[in-house]
C-alpha cells in the first residue's frame, strides 16, 4: 500500500510539471481562436483580443470576437464576447483579425468583417467585401458598440487592421488589403481618418502580406506581418509611416498562414501568434489556437529568431 502510494503522488507531481511546463497552445479554453492582439493597459493585466474560428467553418466564415486577461499569461479568462456580426448593420460574417487601442478614458475596438462570399474556382463571380469598423467601450473587456455604423471607408476593400497610438497622442491604422502597406493617420477621437490612405516607402522590398502589426521600441518603429502570408519578418523605421528597411525573419512558416502580435509585458517582449494543430473534436482538418513565445532583440534593435515551442511563456 505505502509503495501504491508513493508511486500514486510521483505521477501526480509528474503529471503536474508537465502541465506546468506546456504553456503552448495557451490555456483559452474548449474555443478555437486566432489572430491574437495583445494589450496591456493600465490595470498591469494582459488582454488577448482574438477572432474565433467556429469548428470546421467554411472559408473563414467567423461570427464574433472574443477578449482575454491574465496576471501570468498561464491562467487566462475568458471575458467572453465582445462584439458580433450580428449587432452590425453594415456587415454579417468575416468576424476577422481585430485590434484594440486605448486613448481618451476610452477602448478603442478595431475590426474587420464583411458580406457576400468569395468564389475560389470563379474569382470573377466572388461577391465578397470587407471592411474596418470602429467600436468603442468603457471597459477593455466590453462589450463594445458600433460608434459610426459603417466602415471607416468603403473602397479600397480592406481587412486586418493594426490601430497603433504613438507617444504624442497620435493614431495610425495599418491594414492589409487594396494596396499593401498602406496607412493613414486617424483623426483625435479615433473615429476616422485624417486625409488620404498613403502608401509606404517599403525601400523596394514589397511581398505579398497580410495581418501587419506596428510596435515602437527605443526609438525605433517596427512594422511586422505574416510574409507571402505564412512567416513572420519584419522592417525598421524612425518614423510611423516610414520609409521602411527591411530585415528579415522572426518566425519561419508552419502548415499555414500566421497572424501575431508583439507585446511588453512586464520587462519581457512576447509573441504571440497561431497555429495549425490537430483539436480534439469531429473535425478532420486541422484548426487554429493560439499560442506564445518570448521575443528578444540584439544590440542594434534587430529581431532575433523566434522558434515555435510547447513550453510557449510565463514558466
């Protein structure tokens, strides 16, 4: 019996390291999400805004977003859903990548969706558009409302945004879609833009991207996205509209497209990002969930190669 018992706790301190040990994908629950954007706001917690996929959805068919918080990035909450197609009057599907922002006492929430249905085997006949709306809320958790009842334009066809407050007070929002690379600078409440959409000066090196993502580090500019839609790379700048230098990878491609964001997190830069894993449910195909690592930098402000772990953050 004393042997039974030993070996009884053994395993469960086994079987306990182990969960402690694999943080990858995180611990969000039974949902399927993706496109995680990661904030920090003034309470020191970390929120996950993130777009969910439904179980073997039909073309990224997506219906709502939902928000997470956590003290350690090991446990999460499920703050549930903040916004869905169904309060909008402009749109009915394509619940797709958001992003959030924060600026006059207010969260700013930013979200792609749109209407109609894309023809693969017939592009010509695809009736799809989407577009970029903003949505507004007291509260980082929501819920959050609808605050123009339209796209904040309506051509080009755009989705993927990235709403980006610089230090003096200023908004840009990045998208995907149109022409790439494009920007424009919002207006003081956030509620439209200021302006014409410009394209950037990428210095000549212009691939096939989607889901941008913009951060500023010691003095420096990052502009992030998934390459060709698969790896991650990045360009510097000393301006949030550029002109842009290219420097390479962060994360090489794995199964499928990627879509991340990158964080500070108490002292700590963090990536987080999806991926492609076989779920434990009816569905054949593999599905997206989200996960993390640690990001670092080198002396020059350079990004270092992230590898894909099942250790993931916050051990």
């Amino acid at each position: 019996m004393k042997q039974f018992t030993i070996f009884t706790i053994l395993l469960y301190l086994l079987i306990g390291t182990s969960n402690c040990f694999s943080n990858n994908p995180l611990n969000l629950g039974e949902i399927l999400t993706a496109d995680p954007s990661g904030h920090v706001w003034k309470d020191g917690k970390m929120y996950l805004y993130t777009s969910h996929d439904e179980e073997c959805q039909e073309d990224f068919w997506m219906k709502d977003w939902h928000v997470f918080s956590s003290v350690d990035l090991i446990n999460w909450t499920d703050q549930g859903v903040c916004l869905t197609v169904d309060s909008l009057s402009w749109a009915d599907n394509y619940a797709w990548a958001p992003d959030c922002a924060y600026k006059n006492g207010k969260y700013y929430f930013c979200f792609p969706t749109g209407k109609g249905k894309k023809d693969r085997v017939n592009p010509a006949n695809s009736t799809k558009w989407m577009g970029i709306g903003i949505a507004v809320s007291d509260s980082p958790i929501g819920p959050f409302k609808d605050a123009i009842g339209a796209p904040l334009w309506t051509e080009p066809y755009a989705n993927d945004p990235c709403l980006f407050i610089d230090d003096n007070g200023k908004g840009y929002i990045y998208f995907h879609g149109g022409d790439d690379y494009m920007v424009a600078e919002m207006s003081d409440d956030l509620l439209s833009v200021k302006g014409k959409l410009k394209k950037m000066d990428m210095g000549g090196y212009e691939p096939k991207m989607e889901g941008p993502w913009v951060f500023k580090q010691n003095g420096f500019y990052y502009y992030t996205m998934p390459e060709n839609n698969r790896m991650l790379s990045y360009y510097m700048s000393t301006s949030p509209t550029g002109p842009w230098n290219y420097k390479g990878m962060i994360m090489e491609e794995e199964n499928g497209n990627n879509h991340h964001s990158i964080v500070q997190f108490k002292g700590q830069w963090i990536l987080f990002y999806h991926r492609w894993l076989k779920t434990n449910s009816s569905c054949e195909k593999m599905q997206r969930k989200v996960c993390a690592e640690y990001l670092y930098f080198n002396e020059d402000g350079t990004i270092k190669e992230v590898k894909r772990t099942d250790t993931g953050v916050g051990n």
